[in-house]
C-alpha cells in the first residue's frame, strides 16, 4: 500500500509545488512507484512536468464530478516509476465547481482507494489555502510535509497549520501524521536566514528534515522547461537535494512499517512542541 504524502501548507510560493515535482521525481528515480497528484487549480504541478491543456485527457476535475475514476486519470511521465494525475481546470467556472465538490472533505480518499495500492508513494501537491482541496489531501494522507522559505516565514504561521493537523486528526484522519518540516530556497549566512532558521529548529527541532533544499535557479528553470531538475541538471545542488530528501523519505517509510500505527501516533503527539 502507498505512503501518502501531502505537501501543505496554506501560503503561496514557498515551494510547495517544487517540492512536490521534485521529491515525486527523486523517488521515482530511486526506483520507488510514485503517483503525484495535482490538488491545486492552478494545474502548476503538470505544467512543471510539461503536461499543458492539449496534452490532458481527464484530471482531479472528473475525479471530483465523479466522471472519471482516479484510475483513468493517471497520465505517464517521462520517468517509468512517475504517474501525474493533474488537475485539468482551465477555467474560473471549472475551479468554482472543484471547490464546491471538495467541500465534501472524504472524496479524494475514497478516489484514491484501489489506485494507491499500485504506488509506493502518493504525493499531493495542495492550493495555498486550506478550504476544500487542501482539507481532502490531508484527509487522505498519512503524512505532510511542510516546506517554509527560508527567512520568511512566521512561526506563528507554522504554529497555526499544527494546530489545524491536529483537528484533522481529531475530525477526519486520526493516523495523520507531520513527516517533517522542510527549509526551502535556503540562502545560508544572512542574517535574518540564520536567527529564524534557530527559532524554527529551537521550537520544531524533532521535526525538521535533515535535507535543506537550496535557492538554486535550476530549479525555476526546470519548471520552465517542463521537467524535474533531475532530468534538466541532473548535478545541480537543486536536484542533489531532493535526492537527499527522498532518500530521507524512504528511510523514514522503513521505520514506520516497522512500527504499529497506533505506537507511532503516541510516539508523534509525544513529540509535538
Ligand atoms: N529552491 C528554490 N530555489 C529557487 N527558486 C525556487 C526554489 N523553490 C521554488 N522556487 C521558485 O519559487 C516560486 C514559487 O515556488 P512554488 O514551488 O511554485 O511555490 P508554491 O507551490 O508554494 O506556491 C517558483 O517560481 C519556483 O520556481
Ligand atoms: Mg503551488
């Protein structure tokens, strides 16, 4: 059964959706079977992977009108072990009704059902805001990870989001769990970088990934191109972080098998700041 995994957190352009084609790709490269599915409207998740309008049959759109089985909207990459289901809403009237269906918060889970079980991963990259879209994916998941910009970020932010997992897990998802907090476009040795990158770690240290992912252009460039960095500049310090996170990732997916749900959730809430 798949690992999986939902990239959140309800704030725009600190990497959520790098991280999402990033990590999907890395683990697909270390051989690992990963879906990466597009639970954002603006569909920038298939555009880094060079899926446009013309090139998308069916998307989380059908899924969610129930047109469509999760199954039939898998579209295959450039990498054998990626799938993408992308999100296929190109217009404002299709997006109002997306987030309309996904105030019903079970639908992404029950989609997902029977297709997970060919992965294992499933990685959701979320909207920039917590209603509907974001609410299914966490519904759904196992695990988030939360990316936060390196120096700009308010720990009040990250406070409030672990508190929000924390009523998932009361309403709707009580095995959600935090699979790490993730630094991204990380400049290290400024000032500001360095006194809140202490503050995060002084507060959330149990949970910060190992990985840092650098602020490194080949990654916009990447995504410009339609493709992960892997297969743009396989030896930037972009696509070698990833790698890092993924094996991270993997490693971490071999503990938890290794241990009952329940003793892992106690072991987690124990953990929390
Ligand atoms: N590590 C990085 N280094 C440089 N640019 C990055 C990095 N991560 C993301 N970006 C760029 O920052 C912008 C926002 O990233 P994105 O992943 O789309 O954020 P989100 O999905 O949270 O809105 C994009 O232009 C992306 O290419
Ligand atoms: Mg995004």
């Amino acid at each position: 059964m798949a690992r999986i995994i939902a990239i959140a957190i309800p704030k725009g352009g600190v990497g959520k959706t790098t991280t999402a084609v990033n990590l999907a790709a890395s683990l697909a490269v270390a051989e690992q079977r990963t879906l990466l599915i597009d639970m954002d409207s603006s569909g920038a998740a298939g555009l880094s992977l060079g899926f446009t309008e013309g090139t998308i049959k069916t998307g989380m759109f059908e899924v969610f009108n129930f047109i469509s089985r999760m199954n039939h909207a898998i579209h295959k990459t450039e990498l054998s072990f990626l799938d993408i289901v992308p999100a296929n809403v190109q217009t404002l009237q299709r997006e109002e009704r997306l987030m309309r269906l996904a105030d019903n918060r079970a639908i992404l889970r029950s989609a997902l059902q029977g297709a997970a079980e060919n992965y294992d991963y499933v990685i959701v990259d979320c909207p920039p805001f917590l209603r509907g879209l974001t609410t299914n994916a966490l519904t759904a998941a196992d695990s988030v990870i939360i990316p936060v910009k390196s120096g700009h970020f308010s720990l009040d932010a990250v406070d409030k989001f672990f508190k929000f997992i924390e009523w998932i897990r009361d309403v709707a998802n009580k095995s959600l769990s935090v699979e790490g907090i993730l630094l991204t476009m990380h400049e290290p040795n400024t000032r500001v970088t360095d006194i809140t990158t202490r503050e995060l770690h002084s507060k959330y240290r149990r949970f910060m990934f190992e990985s840092v992912i650098p602020k490194n252009t080949a990654l916009t460039e990447a995504c410009f191109y339609g493709k992960p960095a892997i297969l743009y500049n396989a030896n930037s310090r972009g696509s070698g972080a990833y790698l890092s996170l993924a094996r991270e990732i993997i490693a971490h997916s071999h503990e938890h098998r290794s241990l009952p749900r329940v003793q892992h959730h106690a072991h987690e809430i124990g953990q929390q700041a």
